[in-house]
C-alpha cells in the first residue's frame, strides 16, 4: 500500500513524468536502509553488545568514498534489490497500483516521516555515545 500510494504521488507531480521509478527506487531505498540500519544498531548494541554487521572498505583514497560504499553495501543494497524485483521488474509496480487504493500520499508520508523520526528519537536517546 506504502509503495502504491508514493508511486501515485510522485506520478502526480508533472516535473516527474519521465523520472518517477527512479525517484521512487531511490527514495525508498534510503528509507529503507535507514530502517534497516536502526533495526541492525538496537540488536548489535541493546541486544547482543557486539557489531556483528560491519564492512570496511579501503578501496578509495578518502574515507568519506569507502564510507559511503560501506554504507551502500551493508545498508542500501537489500532494499535496492528486494524493491527491483518485487515493484519494477516486469512491471509488477502496474499490478500494485490496481490492487491498492490512493491515500493522496498520505501512507508515504507517514511512513517516511515515522522512519524519520523514529532514527531521530533512537539516535537521540538510545544510542550509546563513543568515548
């Protein structure tokens, strides 16, 4: 339903006619991995007491590269994946559209924000600081 509502929302912006998948591919993606990301801290760090879930890459000069790239594969991959398969390919997106009613992007946006805020509220208060 999530995914119906934000496709229709983002279709319905003119400026995104010939952009919308990739805009939506990315968008959710990086909700995703953000929620992936908190759920992979509370086990590591409330749960376990140890970082299982860790990748360095020393590929690049600069760090901030070989961060990013970390990030990409521990994080944004999985939902990058899981979200061609399941929505975009062979255009299963057409499918979820007619089964699904639109919110006027009303579930997109509350599960953005609530993601968002959640990882705000987690990071804020629950996240141990380095020392």
């Amino acid at each position: 339903m999530i995914w119906a509502d934000g496709i229709r929302k983002i279709q319905s912006v003119p400026k995104n006619k010939g952009q919308w998948k990739s805009f939506m591919m990315t968008y959710m993606t990086m909700v995703m991995a953000l929620n992936i990301g908190m759920i992979i801290s509370i086990i590591q760090l409330h749960m376990l007491g140890y970082v299982f879930y860790d990748i360095k890459f020393k590929i690049f000069p600069g760090e901030k590269l070989n961060n990013a790239l970390s990030f990409f594969v521990l994080y944004a991959l999985i939902p990058l994946t899981i979200n061609y398969f399941s929505i975009f390919r062979n255009n299963n997106y057409e499918k979820i559209l007619e089964r699904y009613k639109y919110y006027n992007g009303r579930l997109f946006i509350i599960y953005t924000i609530g993601s968002l805020l959640l990882a705000l509220i987690y990071g804020i208060f629950f996240t141990p600081t380095m020392k």
